[in-house]
C-alpha cells in the first residue's frame, strides 16, 4: 500500500517539474520577436510569441492616398503571416510538453 503512495508522489513530482519547464517556455514565447512583411518588406509587423503586435512599420512609398485599400491588404498580410509565424513556435514550443499525452485544451 506504501509503495503506491511513494509512486503518486513521485508522479506529482514529475508533474511540477513539468509544469515549471512549460512556465518557463510560456515567458520565453513572450520574449521571442517574429516578423511578418507583406509588398516585398514595404510593410512589417513585428509580434510577440503571445501574439501582441508590437510594431508596424511601414515604407514611405508604398503609402499611396489614392489606394488606401492596397495598403490595408498589405498590413493585414503582415499581421497574419506574423501570427501565424507565432502560432507554429508556440506549437513547436509548447509541443513537447503535450507529446504522448492526452490533455484536452491543448
């Protein structure tokens, strides 16, 4: 009956341990910078690994008043590819802890 008890707490130790590397990997995506460009670099937008848009920078000449709707295809091309840049290093990142288990919500 002992020996069961030794092993839940050895398991609940792993867990912690895991819980702590999947902290530290959450705060190290919030570090991280990505960039996404649209228009061949004119427009760029630079995001977090939690997906917060940090920059926009976009190049004089591509700001035409005339057409203001290419210019707004192009920053929304920036953002998604950005985003999506983050999504696949958070799954990359996050990944590894999910591996081989069964979680729901992740």
């Amino acid at each position: 009956m002992m020996r069961g008890m030794g092993n839940m707490q050895g398991m609940m130790k792993q867990m912690q341990k895991m819980q702590k590397k999947m902290e530290k990997a959450q705060e190290e995506l919030g570090e991280k910078r990505i960039e996404g460009t649209a228009g061949g670099g004119m427009v760029t937008v630079v995001v977090s690994g939690h997906k917060e848009v940090l920059e926009v920078n976009i190049k004089e000449e591509v700001v035409d008043p005339e057409d203001i709707e290419m210019l707004q295809d192009l920053v929304l091309t920036a953002v998604n590819e950005a985003m999506k840049q983050a999504d696949d290093l958070t799954n990359q990142t996050m990944g590894q802890f999910t591996k081989g288990m069964n979680l729901p919500g992740f």
